[in-house]
C-alpha cells in the first residue's frame, strides 16, 4: 500500500512539474492562436479567411 501511495504521489508531482513547463504553456498558446482565428472567423462567414490565419500561426 505504501509502495502504490509513493508511486502515484511521485507521478503526480512529475505531472504538476509538466504543468509549470514552459513547453506546456508554449502548447497552449499554439494552441489557442490556431484555433481561435478558425473558430471567430467561421462564426463571422470567413471561413476561408480563418483558415488561413491559423495555418499562419500554426
């Protein structure tokens, strides 16, 4: 039961270090400049145009 305890707590502090990266937070800000522009311009009828804005940023 301990062993199990010890492996998780350390998985979990190994997870909240990824969080804390620097490449997580790179990821989410890729990831966010691709898909908002895609998403503002379909809802605007530019779809076309958003497209292209986030193969841009991509």
């Amino acid at each position: 039961m301990n062993f199990t305890l010890r492996l998780v707590s350390d998985n979990f502090k190994e997870f909240l270090q990824f969080l804390k990266s620097i490449s997580f937070s790179k990821a989410i800000r890729v990831g966010i400049a691709v898909t908002l522009p895609a998403v503002i311009a379909t809802h605007l009828g530019y779809s076309e145009i958003g497209m292209a804005i986030s193969f841009g940023a991509f």
